[in-house]
C-alpha cells in the first residue's frame, strides 16, 4: 500500500472509514511509523449512527501503512456492546504494531476494557475511567431472568479477568469493584494498576 504513513486515522460518526473518507481532514500530529485512531463514540454492533462497531473498527485497521510500529488509540466513550468491544480487543492483539491507548476524556464500561488491554494506557488531564459489572435487559419467565443472569455472570467473569491481568489481583477483587460501579480519576486509574501513567507524567524511554 502506497499511503502516508502520517495521515490520522479516525471514525467519522455515521460514515464507516473508506479509502476516501479517513482523517485527511486534519493535518498530521506524529511523524514517523506511528498511526492514531480516535474512538470517540458508542461501542456498538450496528455502528453508523448509533456507534462505533467492531466491523468499523477492523475497516480502519485495514487502512493502516504495512509498517505501522505504534498505534495510538485516543478514547473518549462511554462503553457499549461488550462482545463488540472484545472483538476490538482481539483484533489491537492480533496487530503487529505496539498500542497505546489515550484517554483523552471517559473511558467508560467496554471503552475501560479496550484501554486495560492496550500495551501501554495514558490517562489525559481530568480523563476518568469506568468499570462496572455487565447489564442486558430480559423479558420472560423466571428461566428466562436465571439464564440472562449466567449469561452477564460469564461477560463480567472476562472482562474482570481482563482488568485482573492489567493490575493484579483476582477477578473477583475486580468483580467487587465493578458491582459498587467504580470511577476512578486519572491519577486513580494509575494508582489502581489500570492505567500505566497521565500525560503529565514523563514517558518511559524507548528500549536501546
């Protein structure tokens, strides 16, 4: 692919990212091999207007120069569809470029899950983060409410294990935390193991 390693990359509301539609509307902010992507919507399977889905998300991926090293994901959302937002998780794993996740606003519910999982997570000045146990909505008899339990029981499990492999501590810790619906501020999240440093922090020096 013959692109300029230094365009943004961002989604654009109710337009998935095409070929003609990425961030050129911006001038570049990086130089080098480095790429960022602005997920500053809901996380949701219908994507267009009602959010950011993950088959919008792997569409921008797709876009990103061969040799990208370093992809900087700016987060400003409120969460969303948690299977949506482990489908982005999995495809940032699967991509040979190091992630770096900003918080540049509320990381909030699946967004929280996303920016515990990048390599690195930088939390901005007055950005918050969100954790809370899953919730769904059910209509039906009493098997129907005990299997929708088991089923939020099962997606609240992963996404504790998630923030548990981040921070330390177990996943029931976690589980605890995401029952009382925590809010953790900038300096909070780093304190708590789920963020590794604010902006106003001085970044590690790259390896020799």
């Amino acid at each position: 692919m013959n692109r300029n390693r230094n365009e943004l990359y961002r989604f654009r509301g109710d337009t998935p990212p095409t070929e003609t539609s990425r961030a050129s509307i911006l001038e570049p902010a990086i130089e080098g091999t480095v790429a960022e992507l602005y997920l500053y919507d809901p996380i949701d399977s219908w994507g267009g207007w009602w959010g950011v889905s993950a088959k919008e998300f792997a569409a921008a991926l797709s876009m990103l120069p061969d040799d990208t090293s370093e992809i900087r994901l700016h987060i400003n959302s409120p969460g969303g569809e948690v299977w949506d937002a482990m489908a982005m998780v999995n495809q940032l794993r699967r991509h040979d470029a190091r992630v770096v996740a900003v918080v540049d606003g509320i990381a909030a519910s699946a967004a929280s899950v996303i920016a515990a999982t990048a390599d690195e997570c930088v939390m901005g000045v007055g950005a918050q983060l969100m954790i809370h146990d899953a919730w769904n909505i059910a209509i039906g008899d009493e098997l129907d409410m005990l299997n929708m339990a088991a089923r939020l029981s099962k997606d609240s499990n992963a996404v504790a294990a998630i923030y548990a492999g981040k921070a330390g501590g177990t996943t029931e810790d976690w589980r605890a935390l995401m029952r009382a619906e925590t809010w953790y501020t900038a300096a909070e999240a780093v304190e708590a193991g789920l963020a590794d440093r604010t902006t106003e922090d001085p970044a590690p020096e790259a390896a020799a």
